[in-house]
C-alpha cells in the first residue's frame, strides 16, 4: 500500500469516527438531522404532547416480563436489545420522520403480534418519542399483555361508523408514551373495514396529528387476508415476522414478493430457541449441584 | 458472523430444537438408555471356542525347487476352509459327535441343524499362515466339541486335498504328453507320405534341390571320369594291336639288317683282298641282296598287316613284355570304367527319384506347410509338457513325502469359562451413548425432511432477503425461576435414569459373581 493510500485510509477513518453513529443513542436521533415537521412544529408543542402522554401509573418491571413485554431492568435484557436495534433499523429508513410500519406475519402466528407490541415498547422507552400500536388483526393477543378488556372499544367499533369518538378507542396501557387501539368489539363484519376510506383517513390523521408519533400496525399474516394487503397500502413500511421453524421459504419469498421491495423493511426470526438455556441447564455443574441436593432431599 | 457458516446453518438449529422439544429429547434418552439396559438382562449368553490352524508352506523345500516344481497353491485358505467345512459331510459328522442329533434325528431337522451351525461358525485368516476356526454356542461344552471335531476334519481333509491335487494334475500332464506324443507321430507320417517314402524324413524342398544338385554335379564328374577312361582303353588297345605286329617284324628285319650290315662289312674287307669276281666276294653279294629282299619283303608284309590290321605274325604274344603290360592295363581300366556306368546309373536314378519329389513337393506345397506348422507347435508343446512333467512328477513327490505343507494345530481348542460377544456392560454403555445421540439423531434427520426456516442466514444468505433481527423466545411464563424449574426437573430425571442403570448393573454384577 502506498503513502498517499494509507493517508487516505486514515483521513476515512476520521471521517468514520467524527461521524455519530447512526442510531446508537437515544438523544442524538432528532438532534442530528431535524426535520421539517419538527422544525415547523416546535419544541414546546412537542414537550406538550409527550406530557400529556405521561402515565401517571406506569406498570413495574416484574410485571413487564410477566406479561412477555420488554423492559431494559428485564431478566430478557438481550431481547429488549433487540428491539432496540430493530427500532434503530426503522428510524434509518424512515430518516427520522415519523412513520406507519406494518407488521405482518408469513402464517397465522401469535408471534407477529408479540413482535408489534414491543416495537412499539421499544419506541415508547425513547422519551422524545411516543408510540401508537393499532391492532388490525381478531388473532392478536395484545389485549390480554395490555390487560385491556375485551368489551373496550376499538378499531372496528370506530370503522363501524356510529360516531363514536377518536379518543374513546384509544387505550393507555401503563406504559408512558404508549397509546394502544384494540381491534374492538365489531370483529363479525369482515375485510369491509380495511378498505373503507374512513381507515385510510384514520391512519392519516393518527400520523400527522403528532409528528413525533411512531404507528405500529399488527396486521393479520399477508396472503392470508385481504386485509393485510388493503393496510399495507397505507402504511410506509412492513416487517415480516418469520416464526421459527414453521415457515417454508417459498411461504417467505411468496409474502415478500406481496410486500414488494420498495416497502419491505425486513424479515424477523422470531422465537429463537435459547441455546445458552442449554448451556446452563445441562451443565456438568448443574448436574452436580442436582446430585449432591438429592441427597438432601 | 463465524468463520463456517455452513457448520453454522446445522448445529445452532440443532441444538435450538433440542433445547424447543428438550422433554422429549430427555424422554428419549430415558428409554433408550433403559431399553438397552433391559435388552442386556435378556440377552441370552453366548460361549465361544476356537481354534487356531498353522498352515506352513515356507519351509526349506521351496526355494530349493524354486522354478523346477510348482508348489501347491493354498489361496485363501480361510474361504476354502469354510467351503470345506460347511459342506454336507462334515456339518452330518460334527452334529453327529457334537451330540446335537440322536438317531430319531430327521433329514430334515439335521438340514436345519447345520443350517444354524453354519451360522454360528466363523473361518478367518489371522496373518499369513493362521487360519482360526471359531463357533458360538450357549453351552460351552458344546462349543468346545463342535470346534475341534472342525478342526481335525479340516487338517485330514486339507492334507489328502493337498496330495490329490498334485496327484491330479500330474496324471493330467501324463494325458497330455502321451496325446501329443500321438499327434507328433500322426503328423510326421503324414508328412512322409507326401515327401514320398523312400527318402524318409522330413526334408524341406530346399534341402531335396540342394541334394539334387550335388548329386548331378558328382554325376557329370562320373561321366567325366567314364570318357576318360574310355579313351585310355581305346589307346591302349590301338597300342596292344600296333605292338604285336610292328615288334616281331622289326625284330626280325632289325635281325636280317645287322646281318646285312657284318656281310657288308665282310665284303669291304674281301674287297681289299680280291676282286669282285673273287667268288667269295660273289656269294656274299649274293647273300646280301638276298637278305635285303628279305628285309623288304618283311617291310611290304608289315606294312600290309598294318594296313589290314590282322596279325598275320604268329608267334607267341608272351614273348613280347610290353604286350603283357599293355593287356594288364586293358583290363584294368576295363574294370574301372564297368564301376563309374554303375555309379552313373545309381546316380541318375537318384536325381530322377528327386527331380520326382520336388514335383510332388510343388504341388502339394500349401497342404505341406500346413502339416508343417501344426507338426512344429505340436512338437514343442510336445517337448514342453515333457519338461512339465517332470516337474510335475516332482511335486507330486513332494506332497507324497508331506514336505512341502504342513498342517498343525497352533492353538488347540479349550473349553470356554466365560461367556463371549456382547456383555451386560456393553449394553449399559452403548445404552448410555445411544441415548445422548439418538435423540438429536433423530432432530437432525426431521430437520433435513423439514426444510422450514430455522437460520437467518437462510433468510440472508439463501433468499437474499434483508433480516432485520433474530429474537429469542421469551417464556411464557416471564418469571426466570421457572425456566430454571424446568430444566432442574429435566436433570433429575436423567439423574435418577443413571440411578437406576447403575443399580441393575451393580445387582448384576452380584448376581454373576455370587453363584
């Protein structure tokens, strides 16, 4: 390697480090490329949103995992990290403006809602931020992690098209900085709510009422339901939930040709087995703790 | 990233299916580790005896004889041996003295016996020259029995197959040289005949028209030879005629001559004394002219007998030497000349005969070559199988005196104490590592069949789609106590699973020792 190659390697280097790290923290994401929206809008009126979204009875930590949610005090850190970076992922390619990302799921799997539910978790734990998780899809099982009953009004009833109030189908979860929209109690009525322009109007106005808003949508599994595929064309982006050891890859590459390039942001392995469980579990040494305990016992 | 994903792609998902369907892969080792266990308690015990054969073929004998005799050829011995041995004489001879049938015992059930001793029978090569007889039975006295009744069987029979063979095979080349000895034959009379039979042999046309010439050139020498002798009689005969009658003659005038020569001298002599008409001088004139008529009537007369060419002389041939050796010579030649027209006549009859053969031999020439090719390869086949046999009568000589292979019981068989093949402990064991790897065993091979997605290097790499993240499952129940509860209860389980193994084989070795 020459001289004047290795100076230019260096001067990259510098360049690499004088650069922030895209995403790596919390604070620096808005400060590091304010958008129009934001610069529009103002500090003062986004410190008013997110202060109305403070819960003021916010759920405890051994309640978070209890009910399989993250929480950065969790015995899960490492999947709480997760999510992290996966919310990192959708801050990049959305350039730091608010968006609508759809989760969906290759087959009827429970885990795509578990995914949604905690990126929108992992939205709410930045405290410039808030989140809005919308559930499109009568499988999830949100409501039950929420502890939001099943007689509360949601989307459906909203789409149903009584009049009823925006805010009366939007839940706080005693999560701060988290909203949540049950799918409501008007499931009968099939794929006629999703195409209607009165959903397209809805997630509109949901965006842009706050610019610091981050919409989740847990949609039902695409190629499965006309509504996966009406939602998706609202959304800016989806994620396919991938569940471990249930997909083919035909399923998947069927799904994401659905999706499209321009809109798939990516595919999540979901419910990984934990191998370092089998670490510990089977360890010599447990076995020998085992061994002298049963003595006792 | 690590450094082989493809190693990668198969064990992480193979150790997250253990660790998903953990229960089941503790269950599985549970009763695989148990099951061996209790197919180790059932397993009916099995005795062994052997024997061991040394078969020598290096000894002195070999090398001494290397080239000059083919030493038998032992193989593998071990397949001939099994082959032997498992053949319906033995297996009816070893079931009889092993005691396995009694004389109620059927045909049938007997197949059925050696069908199972066949079975229960091993015959292998250990090293060069070992061949080792084995035999499982459930009765060690049995085991015993059965192996050297094989054994002895088998060092008879190797030792008489062995003479037979080289036996056989000398009588085979003794056939062979005594039919090529009959084709040899055949094919030179054969060829005699069309040679012709006087000349005998087998001689080529060339060696025919070399013969032939010499004889003519030794021919025209003869004739040669005949005209000149011819010509020395015919000379010889002139002379003898022209002697006879010139010698007398001139004898004779020669006689009158040297008369007439002392008369002249007289009559000079007279002459000086006397007159011519002194009578004396008279008469001898008279005397003289008259020998002189004389000697002229002796010339006319011979010149007459010469022109004639009768012998109009009479006296006695003998009185005249030359004649005598002249008619010694006549009937010398004579003689000679008779010998070389015999010689001449032999020897043209013989070129005849010849000039006879060569014609016969051209046109018969194809079919003669052809003999002649067969006659030659029979003839050193002929000569060849000749050595062979000699080589052959050598071997067999060999085998005879049993000097060239010896058969001997290297390790003769005894009477097995503790039961062989696979133990108890092998069973816990085997029944132990079975258990840990069938399982996984048995994932790895339902995840071959089942291609889902378990990596996301599949999704990466393979499909080329982007992957955003790999979450790991979150129990259900999020409190971590009771993960740890699960997996505490797996481990005992297998505990107590090596208990229990460990009891039964501690009881069972008891249980073998005690009685």
């Amino acid at each position: 390697m020459s001289k004047i190659e290795q100076a230019l390697a260096k001067v990259r280097e510098r360049g690499e480090m004088m650069r922030p790290a895209s995403g790596a923290g919390e604070g620096d994401v808005v400060s590091r490329r304010p958008s129009v929206a934001l610069a529009a809008i103002g500090e003062a009126e986004l410190r008013r949103s997110r202060a109305l979204m403070e819960d003021p009875d916010p759920m405890r930590a051994e309640e978070f995992t209890r009910r399989r949610l993250i929480h950065p005090a969790s015995a899960y850190s490492d999947i709480g990290e997760t999510f992290r970076e996966l919310r990192t992922r959708v801050l990049q390619r959305a350039q730091d403006r608010n968006c609508t990302v759809m989760v969906s799921s290759v087959v009827e799997d429970p885990g795509s809602s578990f995914v949604a539910r905690n990126l929108a978790i992992a939205f709410a734990f930045d405290t410039r931020k808030t989140a809005l998780l919308i559930e499109c899809s009568a499988h999830s099982d949100s409501r039950a992690a929420f502890g939001v009953p099943a007689s509360g009004m949601g989307l459906t009833d909203y789409l149903n098209g009584d009049g009823l109030e925006l805010e009366r189908i939007i839940h706080a979860v005693q999560i701060p900085r988290l909203r949540y929209v049950p799918i409501g109690t008007q499931m009968g009525l099939g794929a006629d709510f999703f195409t209607s322009a009165r959903w397209r109007a809805l997630l509109m106005e949901l965006k842009q009422r706050y610019p610091d808003r981050y919409l989740v949508v847990d949609a039902p599994p695409l190629g499965l339901s006309a509504d996966a595929g009406a939602t998706l064309a609202e959304c800016d982006f989806a994620i396919l939930v991938v569940p471990y050891g249930k997909v083919t890859q035909a399923q998947l590459s069927v799904a994401a040709k659905a999706v499209g390039p321009q809109k798939l942001l990516g595919v999540v392995l979901n419910d990984e087995p934990r191998v370092q469980d089998l670490n510990e579990g089977l360890s010599p040494r447990a076995f020998l703790r085992d061994f002298l305990r049963f003595g006792r016992n | 990233m690590t450094p082989n994903p493809p190693l990668d792609q198969v064990i992480r998902p193979l150790l997250g299916d253990v660790v998903r369907h953990r229960r089941a892969v503790v269950a599985g080792f549970v009763v695989v580790s148990l099951g061996a266990i209790l197919l180790g308690l059932v397993w009916p015990k099995v005795y062994t005896a052997s024997m061991t054969v040394y078969v020598d073929d290096k000894n002195v004998v070999q090398p001494l004889m290397q080239g000059a005799a083919v030493t038998t050829e032992v193989g593998d011995r071990a397949k001939v041996a099994r082959e032997v041995l498992t053949g319906r004489l033995f297996m009816s001879q070893v079931i009889e003295s092993a005691g396995m049938a009694g004389p109620s015992t059927t045909e049938a059930q007997k197949e059925l016996l050696a069908e199972d001793l066949k079975k229960r029978m091993a015959v292998v090569n250990i090293g060069q020259n070992l061949i080792k007889i084995e035999y499982r039975d459930a009765d060690p006295q049995r085991a015993y029995k059965v192996v050297k009744r094989f054994g002895d069987l088998f060092i008879s029979d190797a030792l008489k197959t062995q003479s037979n063979e080289a036996d056989a095979a000398f009588k085979f080349i003794d056939t062979q040289v005594q039919e090529y000895f009959t084709k040899v034959v055949e094919f030179e009379k054969r060829l005699k005949d069309l040679h012709g039979t006087e000349t005998g042999g087998v001689a080529t046309l060339n060696e025919i028209m070399t013969r032939s010439k010499a004889l003519q050139d030794v021919a025209e020498k003869t004739i040669l030879e005949l005209k000149e002798a011819e010509n020395k009689k015919s000379y010889l005969e002139r002379q003898l005629a022209g002697e006879s009658a010139v010698s007398v003659s001139v004898l004779r005038e020669s006689q009158y001559m040297g008369r007439i020569a002392e008369l002249e001298a007289d009559l000079e002599r007279l002459r000086l004394d006397y007159h011519d008409t002194h009578p004396d001088v008279i008469r001898v004139r008279g005397q003289i002219s008259e020998l002189r008529d004389i000697v002229a009537e002796e010339r006319r007369r011979r010149e007459l007998a010469a022109r004639s060419g009768r012998r109009t002389d009479d006296l006695p041939s003998e009185v005249n030497p030359i004649y005598q050796k002249l008619r010694g010579e006549i009937i010398e030649i004579t003689g000679l000349i008779e010998t070389l027209q015999t010689r001449l006549a032999e020897m043209r009859h013989r070129i005849r005969e010849d000039q006879g053969q060569i014609s016969r031999i051209n046109s018969n020439q194809g079919l003669i070559d052809e003999i002649r090719r067969d006659y030659e390869v029979n003839r050193d086949i002929y000569q060849d199988l000749l050595k062979r046999r000699e080589a052959a009568r050598v071997s067999r000589r060999l085998d005879q005196d049993k000097k060239d292979l010896t058969f001997r019981i290297a390790e003769p068989p005894v009477v097995p104490r503790a039961p062989s093949g696979v133990r108890f402990m092998h069973f816990a064991l085997g029944g132990l590592i079975l258990g840990v790897l069938v399982p996984p065993g048995v994932l790895l091979g339902l995840q071959q069949l089942d291609q889902r997605i378990r990596s996301g290097a599949t999704i990466q790499q393979q499909m080329g789609l982007p992957l955003l993240a790999v979450i790991p499952h979150m129990p259900a129940i999020g409190v971590q106590g009771t993960a740890a509860v699960e997996w505490r209860g797996l481990r005992r389980v297998v505990l107590a699973t090596l208990a229990a193994i460990a009891v039964v084989s501690a009881i069972k070795a008891v249980w073998v020792t005690v009685p």
